[in-house]
C-alpha cells in the first residue's frame, strides 16, 4: 500500500485519467475535423430495369445540414457533376441554417442542369438544437419536434421553390414523371414521417405498368412506409436521416437508426418486402453536433441496371 503522494506515486495516480483525456480529445478531434470532411462516394449497382433497356446512373445526396461556411462540403458536392449523373435525388436535410440556401444551390451547381427530384427532412425546417448525442441510443428524436410544437423557423418553401425553378421535382406528398435518359422513370414521395408530415393516402395506389422504373423516395426509411412503397409496386426505394448511425462502433456499427428501420440497414444497398432500398449515410451532421466516426460522410452513385433473365 502506498503511503506517500510525492513525486512518482502521484504521477501515477493523475496517469491513467490524463491518458483517457488525451485519447478522448484525440477520438473528437479526429470525428470533427477529419472524419467530418472525409467525404467518399460509393456505388452500387442495382437490377431492377426491364431486360433490354440501357443502364442510368442516380446520383443520391442527402442530409447535407448545410452551413454557409462548410467550404469543403460544397466544393465536393460540386465535383460530383463530373460523374455524369442522368438523374440526382436529395432525400432532404439539406439545409441548417437560414442563409444556407444560396450555399446549397451553389453546391448542387451543375447538378440542378440534370433531372433531379426531392423531398424535405425536418431539418430543413427547423434549426438545430443542442440535444444530448447518446440520448439517440434509446429513444428517436422524433418526440423533441413534438415537444417544441413550433412553426418551422427554417426558409424550406423558398428551397424547394429554387429546386423546382431549376426543373427538380418536389415529391413531398406528391407522384411525377420524368424522362431519364431514355427511360420513362414514374416516382412517389413522400414528406416527413419524422415529424409526422407524411401522407401515403395522397400517392396511393399501384406504379403504372407503362413506366420503366418506379421510385419510391422519402427523408426517414420508416417501415410502414417502405411496407406500401413495396406493396404498390416501387422498384427502387431511396432514403436517408439514419447519416449512418454517425458515430458508430469499431466492428459493431451503428448503435442507433433515429427511426424505426433495424440496424443492419442503417445505410447501403438492401431489399425491403421484393423493393430494393438505399439508404444514404448524408454528408453532414446536425451542428450541434459535429463529428462522425466510423461512419463517414458520403453520396452514392446507383448505377440502374435490367434486371437478370430467369
Ligand atoms: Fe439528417
């Protein structure tokens, strides 16, 4: 048993919880500033063209939370226009913070040029919050909004009324059309279900035979909405809002999705009820709350192929 407090025993002592600090300090300057701004583009191929038809490439962004002065996030969303996209969906949260929309669209550049479509996340209309980050690990979100029962404080009206300008479809509650290269590609959307703006009923109904794909696109991946996606016949469903879990766990993953979709979906290429489903980890992250780990940020380039022959 040690007695005295001088010199080395007390070195030991304040060792162990110094080293935790510095480690500490390290993880969050490694989530904040590194991890945060390292962006990644991933790709997947999906099947779900009739056979014969040529391929398309789908460029999915989604959850920027868009800061005027997140400079590197802009300038490599701008860079994706080199990949050649014939269609771009934003699955909402782009924005976090008033004067953000003039950065997104400068971001989006010429991307806004190509086909595009999207559908708002609740960020998108109200500020962000400070909320303690683990609370995420047992409850969603979703009764914060609840609680707040506020007007939105954010300029979402004015966002969507700049992508529609440029020619994107706005599918918050809403079906459309567009040509895609040489493909009639019909989809539905949906508001969202996070803060309970979604409204299925108004898009319901079975995806016309005449179309060439069908695109069933919405902010949160909730299950009894992917469920009558699926059941109405959408091919391909796209989301985002999980941003992958966001600070996730070396050889576990995520530890929470924000919503009602199980883990091993959080982000990436899966199949819901006979539908292919995506869902995108986002570029960013609330500002209350900036850092990922393990998760980083990224865009994805889904590349729509004909489906195999039986
Ligand atoms: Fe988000």
């Amino acid at each position: 048993m040690e007695a005295s407090f001088g010199g080395r025993t007390v070195r030991k002592l304040y060792a162990a919880p110094l080293g935790l600090a510095g480690i500490g300090a390290a993880t969050f300057g490694y989530a904040s500033v590194i991890e945060r701004n390292w962006f990644r583009l991933r790709r997947f191929e999906v099947p779900v063209l009739p056979p014969g038809r040529p391929s398309v490439k789908i460029l999915h962004v989604s959850d920027a939370h868009l800061t005027p002065g997140r400079r590197r996030l802009i300038r490599w969303v701008r860079s994706l226009d080199a990949l050649e996209p014939d269609l771009v969906i934003n699955t909402g949260d782009s924005i976090s913070h008033p004067d953000a929309i003039g950065p997104f669209l400068d971001a989006l550049g010429p991307l806004l040029d190509r086909p595009g479509a999207f559908v708002y996340g609740s960020n998108d209309l109200y500020s962000p919050i400070f909320k303690n980050p683990t609370r995420y690990v047992w409850r969603t979100s979703q009764s914060d909004y609840k609680k707040r029962r506020r007007e939105p404080d954010l300029p979402y009206r004015e966002l969507g009324s700049s992508l529609q300008a440029a020619g994107w479809l706005d599918l918050n509650n809403r079906i459309g059309r567009l040509k895609v290269g040489s493909l009639d590609v019909e989809f539905g959307g949906i508001d969202d279900s996070h803060i309970n703006r979604d409204r299925y009923d108004k898009i319901a109904g079975p995806v016309d035979p005449r179309a060439d794909v069908h695109l069933g696109v919405m902010h949160s991946p909730e299950p009894r909405n992917m469920d009558r996606f699926a059941a109405d016949g959408y091919d391909l469903l796209l989301a985002g809002h999980t941003h992958g879990g966001q600070v996730c766990v070396p050889f576990y993953g995520a530890l929470a999705t924000n919503c009602g979709i199980d883990r091993p979906r959080v982000k990436g290429l899966h199949q819901h009820r006979g539908a292919w489903l995506h869902v995108s980890a986002g570029l960013g992250t609330s500002p209350k709350a900036p850092m990922r780990f393990c998760c980083p940020p990224e865009a994805s380039l889904l590349t729509l192929v004909p489906r195999p022959t039986p």
